[in-house]
C-alpha cells in the first residue's frame, strides 16, 4: 500500500505534485472551504503555521465544493481569497472531493482513522482535520468544530513535535 506521501495530488496551481516533500514533517490535513460559517478557521490554522512551523509543522489545505457548495470558487478564486483576507501562507491544493465514488486517494486513507469518540468514514463537514505523525501515520482526526488552537489539537501537535 502506497504511503501518503507517494499518492498524486496537483498543486492549487494545478502542478502534479505529491505529498512527498512534506515526509519528515508533522501535518495537518484540513478540507478548506471560503464561503463557510466556519472558514474563520483560517485564521487559526494560519496561527498554528506560523507558531510550528519552524519546527518542522505544516498545515495542509484540501478545497473541497461537496458541503452545500461552499467552495465555488476557480483555483485563482481561492488563492486570492486565502492570501488577502487570511494571509494564508500555508501550501493549498486542487479542489478535490473527500467523499463519495470521486473521493480523492488521499481521503480515502484519511477516512479510515477514527475520531476521538470511534468514528471513521465520510467526512462530515469543512475543516474536519488530520494529524499525519512526521512518519506518515494518522495519528489523530479532529471534527469539523475543534478550532485549530484548540488544547487538544495544540497538545497533539507538539506531541508530534517532541517525537
């Protein structure tokens, strides 16, 4: 079975790409969306990049249209979108589907991981987040709702960080 890192996946730009140059690293894979009640996220996910980042830490952005249209926007949409309102400096890719027959390779092992309370499978809304230990692992899957600076996710995060 391939790991996350060897899975292709295109840039935001539209470059073919992989998760390969982030081996090594703690990430956080989020499904991103801008016309969302919860795409202030950004925000803190944008802080979290900024206060780990130079330890080894990434956020992740997926975009994803699959939640009531909430990301209608072209690759260029969303660039602008993320770079002027949120300063987002994190890496974001192509718009992909997390759920469903289309449902990206990536997600497809991402939604095996079970969240804090047993439960695996569909993502459930924008923003559901993943911890990827720097060796690749899923080692925790967050809802929807945990802001990025929640404790429980800050604790995660360095927890991975002290490896």
């Amino acid at each position: 079975m391939e790991s996350l890192f060897e899975l292709p996946i295109r840039t935001l730009a539209g470059e073919p790409s992989s998760l390969a140059e982030y081996r090594g690293k703690v990430l956080l894979l989020v499904n991103v969306a801008s016309k969302c009640g919860l795409t202030p996220q950004y925000s803190g996910l944008e802080r979290l990049q900024k206060a780990y980042g130079e330890r080894g830490f990434t956020v992740l952005g997926f975009p994803c249209n699959q939640f009531a249209g909430q990301e209608p926007g072209s690759a260029e949409e969303i660039q602008e979108f993320c770079s002027t309102t949120y300063g987002v400096s994190f890496p974001l890719f192509e718009k992909i589907d997390v759920n469903g027959p289309d449902r990206h390779p990536i997600y497809e092992r991402l939604t095996q991981v079970a969240d804090a309370s047993g439960q695996a499978g569909d993502i459930t809304w924008n923003f559901e987040k993943f911890l990827v230990g720097a060796d690749g692992e899923v080692v925790g899957r967050f809802g929807p709702r945990t802001e990025p600076e929640a404790a429980e996710l800050v604790a995660a995060i360095e927890a991975q960080l002290r490896g």
